[in-house]
C-alpha cells in the first residue's frame, strides 16, 4: 500500500538519522526527534486533561507530546519540520459529519446555481453553457433554491418554474438542474423525452412527476421520480469507456479531497455510496490519493445486495486509518424545500400534502436488522417531524434486548424538524443527531413559509434543545447543499445570522466550545472514532488546522472573515494558503 510508506518512511529516515549521529541528539532530547514539531500556536486540544498548549510534536502519523514551546523544541532534531503558528489558534482537523463526497468532486465542473439571483439568471447559464456544448451533451446544474430568488418565475406552479424557457434554451440538449435541497431536479423536454417521461406517465413509488393544471409535466421531478432521468444520464455514461469513466470519478474525488483539505476538513463522513464508490475509494486509498480519511456509509443498495455484501465490505481503519466502511444509510423522506419532508400535520402552503415516505419503513427496519446482524451503525435520513418520529420508533422497538443499545450509535441525519415530545429521546434512546448548522441560517428565512412561524420556530434547528437533554449534535454542510467550509457552519451553528441580517431563533445557538466540539469530538464519537480524532493528545492521529482568527473569542463578524491557514493530516501539512 503506496500510502503506508509515504507516511511511514519520514519516521524510519529519522530513525537512522538518529543512528547516524550518535547519541548526541538522543541525549540532548532525552526522547528521539519528532518529525514535524508545531510551535508557538494556541492550541485548543479538546481534551479535558490538558485542554491548552503552546506546542505539540509528531511522530509519522502520530502526536507524540504536547506542551510548552521550550519543552516541545527539545524534540527538534536535524531533520524535524518545523511549523510556527504564530500565536494562532490551533484545532483538531474538522470532520464533516454529513456529506456526499463524489457529487462535490462532480459539482466543480457543472454550473453552479447556487447564487443565481432569479431563474432568468439560471435560464442564461443554461443558454451559454449549450453554445459551448456539443448536440446532445447533457448540460448539468445545481443548486437552485426557488425560495432563495428575488422574484417568482413566470411560468410557475407553487413558486416552482416549467421548463418552458429551459426548452427554449437547450432544445437540443438533455438539461438536468439538481435542487439545493438534493431532493428534486428540473429536466427540459429533451431530458424527460430521454427518461421516456409524458404526460401520462404515473408518479413513481417515493417520487413525483410534477405537473400543471392541464396535467402536463413542467419538469420538475421529486425525489425517486427523478431516477428516471437520472437512469437515462447513466445509461448516455455508460457507453462510455469503462477507462474513461473511471478516470472521470478519480478527477471527481480528487478535486473533492483538495476542497476539503483547503478548507480544513481532514476526515468526511460520506452519506451515502453504493459499493462500487466503495471499490473506487479503497482503490484510491490503496494508491495514496483518498485525500482525507473517509467514513463512508453504504447507500443505494437493496436489501438483498446488503444482505450479499454488508460482511465482506465491513473495514475498520482501512489503508492507515484512510478508509472505515460500517454503517449504512437510508432515508425515510425528503425535504422541506421541495415540500417532500414528511409531517405530522400538512404544510403551511400546500394544506393538503404531509410530504413523502422515500424508503418504506418495512424496508428500512430490514435494513436495521441486516445492521445489528453484520455490526453496521444505521444512519437514517429523517426531516419531517413524523419522519422523525418514525425512525426514533423504529430504533427503539429494534433495541429492545439488545445489550448495550447506546453503544450501537444510530444516527438520525438531519434531524431537522422535530414534535417537541420527541426531542429528549434522542438522549433517553442513545440516537446521535446528525445536524448541519449551516442550514438553519441558509434556510431559515423560508421556514415560516412551509410551516407556520410557530411550527418553525418551536420545532426546526433545534440545537440547544437537543444539547440540553444531553443528545450527541454532530454537525456538517450536507456538501454540495452547501459550501463544505465548517467555518460557515460553525458560524451558522454559534450566531442563526442569515444572509438577510436576521437572526434565526437565536436562543437555539450553541456556544462556541459546544460548536467546535459538534464538528471535531462529536463528529469523531459518532464514527466510534474518538480515540483516533477530535482530540489533539498524544496517540492521537496528527490532523489538526491552524485558522487565522481564534474563533473562540473573535466578535461574530470575525468569524466569517476566518480562513484556514495550514491543514496538517497524519503529520504531513497537505495545505497551506500561503502556498496557494
Ligand atoms: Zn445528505
């Protein structure tokens, strides 16, 4: 394994350094040289024994010692890397706790509709993006929020654009525009032509085909109903060379590992990949290029090729620590914003829609018990309060005997709107809530819009409702929904300021430790990984950030203003901003 040796071998020259120069050094240090030695730094280590520290030293992928700047120098040898924070504030590297690797990597070369102001403006890039493509190529998007843009479409149902100016502007052209939310898609005519989608057509099970009052498809596509379209992107794919594609995916996770090191996410809870995205990693790891450490879950698998595959797949700490295959992802509904969020009482705008069931419950409790008999943690997609509602009851009648339940740490992802009775038994069951507090302030303008003001506000983001009864919050971007930048997040997680200058029920804010801990230890804790990551001490992994602002103390403006200036990954500094 290429990546063993390239983290292993600093250590071993070191070794014969050491031999090579006799004991001069070995006496002076009392302890053999470190490889890579932090000095001068603010070191925030997350672990209540020695919570602060000037310095700490590295030893291959380990951290050795922490301490002083004069004790950690005496670990300085000839051939010791020496990092000098500059009085910086120092943190365990940050663990995206929830989001979708490849369609980050996929996201960098398609057009990108998150700031469009209008969908006029979206209608444009589609139009300029077809001049450069040839007849045929498909023209993908993502990103476009309905509720995000200054004025209603024109053509429009529910707020929702037809794909009539879409058709006029890439006739020739399949046209696939991913919502923000990731649960609905905008196809032009020539996609759903493809997708052998007409009018006549009838809404898939978990899906909907939607349409206007003459009951002609507008394009917009929820949730499984956009498989179809989504199967016919694959089906163009896969004529394609098997070479070909595969060097398309290692672009994709490539770009995504370099994202993510920029912005100083060391480790990525993946939501979510069938096997062979699992192959392609393992690959990759074996190779060196996985880029950050990947908790990957297994998704978009039936229950009878999980049930085929689950033990053989199952891997701790693959590829030095690079890659950890033991938990599976299901989702029981969809989204607020494209009203596929499924509710205990209807929607605020639509009075006679509750939303959607994506995977049946029967299906996921086989899911859940293909878990617990192969050692696999369940992390089950839950937005709506009544799909929340639903996985807590599932988990806890599934726990019932079971030995040590709170051990099994079951995630509920998202967990984003929530009855308040259900609210303390996410502590009572042992369930983690897998949040993203970059969403409450991304969204939560419209909120209102879809439930009520009073629905909103007592039942959606409820951070510090959760924290209190003493559930485990973990928090993350739900990437490419959002900017993968944890500061954002973080951000989002300690004010509820949206971009509109208002707060957010700001009552529900954690503090700054609570949130850095959400997106370090928690992260860590919920992958059974908290004696590797989250903590800076020594026997940990050495990932750690050096940010240019001490995000514990700056005012909230500065927050936002804060960048990453080294990401340091089991010892090897694999970022720096200056460098770049
Ligand atoms: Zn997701």
């Amino acid at each position: 394994m290429k990546i063993k040796t390239v983290i292993v071998n600093p250590m071993m020259g070191r070794r014969c350094s050491v031999l090579l120069l006799g004991m001069f050094a070995v006496v002076a240090a009392a302890a053999p040289p470190a490889d890579l030695v932090l000095l001068n730094a603010n070191i925030e280590t997350m672990d209540p024994s020695r919570p602060r520290a000037e310095a700490l030293a590295v030893s291959g992928d380990r951290i050795t010692a922490l301490g002083s700047n004069s004790e950690i120098s005496a670990l300085v040898g000839p051939d010791t890397r020496v990092l000098d924070a500059g009085g910086k504030l120092v943190v365990p590297g940050f663990i995206e706790g929830h989001g979708h690797f490849m369609a980050l990597g996929e996201s960098q070369g398609t057009l990108d509709l998150r700031g469009a102001r209008d969908w006029d403006a979206i209608v444009v890039q589609v139009r300029e993006a077809t001049a450069g493509a040839a007849q045929g190529e498909w023209i993908i998007g993502r990103g476009w929020h309905q509720e995000k843009w200054s004025s209603v479409p024109r053509d429009n149902v529910d707020g929702v654009p037809l794909n009539i100016s879409l058709n006029a502007a890439a006739p020739n052209n399949p046209v696939l525009l991913e919502h923000a939310s990731g649960h609905g898609f905008m196809a032009n005519a020539a996609a759903l032509a493809l997708a052998g989608i007409d009018d006549m057509r009838a809404d898939p099970p978990g899906g909907t085909i939607a349409r206007d009052a003459a009951g002609v498809a507008t394009g917009w596509l929820v949730d499984r109903a956009a498989d179809l379209v989504l199967e016919a992107q694959s089906r163009a794919a896969s004529t394609r060379d098997p070479a070909a594609q595969r060097a398309i995916y290692r672009e994709w996770a490539l770009g995504a590992g370099r994202e993510a090191l920029e912005k100083g996410i060391t480790s990525f809870h993946d939501a979510g990949v069938p096997f062979a995205t699992i192959d392609l990693y393992r690959e990759l790891a074996d190779a060196g290029e996985l880029l950050v450490r990947m908790y990957a879950m297994v998704g978009y698998e039936s229950n009878a090729s999980l049930a085929a595959n689950l033990a053989r797949y199952r891997m701790v700490g693959y590829a030095n620590n690079f890659l950890t295959v033991r938990s599976i992802k299901r989702m029981v509904d969809g989204a607020l914003g494209s009203h596929s969020a499924w509710l205990l009482e209807p929607y605020d705008d639509e009075p006679q829609n509750y939303g959607l069931v994506v995977d049946s419950l029967a299906m996921i409790e086989e899911t859940a018990r293909l878990a617990l008999a192969n050692g696999y943690q369940l992390n089950t997609h839950a937005i709506g309060d009544r799909a929340n509602r639903e996985v807590l009851d599932l988990y806890a009648q599934l726990w019932v005997g079971q030995a040590n339940p709170h051990g099994l740490r079951w995630r509920i992802e998202h967990a984003q709107h929530l009855h308040p009775d259900d609210v303390p038994r996410f502590a009572q069951l042992g369930v983690i809530a897998s949040m993203h507090g970059v969403s409450a302030t991304s969204d939560g303008s419209w909120m209102a819009k879809r439930l009520g003001e009073k629905r909103a506000g007592e039942s959606t983001f409820l951070w510090r409702s959760l924290w209190d009864t003493g559930a485990v919050v973990t928090n993350g971007t739900d990437v490419p929904v959002e900017d993968i930048d944890p500061l954002a997040s973080f951000y989002g997680s300690v004010t509820r300021r949206m971009t509109n200058g208002d707060t957010f029920y700001p009552e529900e804010s954690l503090t700054r430790a609570e949130a850095l801990a959400s997106y370090t230890s928690n992260n860590a804790w919920a992958a059974f990984e908290e004696d590797l990551k989250g903590r800076l001490a020594p026997g940990m992994l050495a990932d750690f950030v050096v940010l240019s602002h001490d995000i514990l103390r700056v005012p909230d403006a500065e927050l936002l203003q804060t960048r990453v200036l080294h990401t340091v990954l089991g010892g090897r500094i694999v970022y720096s901003r200056d460098a770049n």
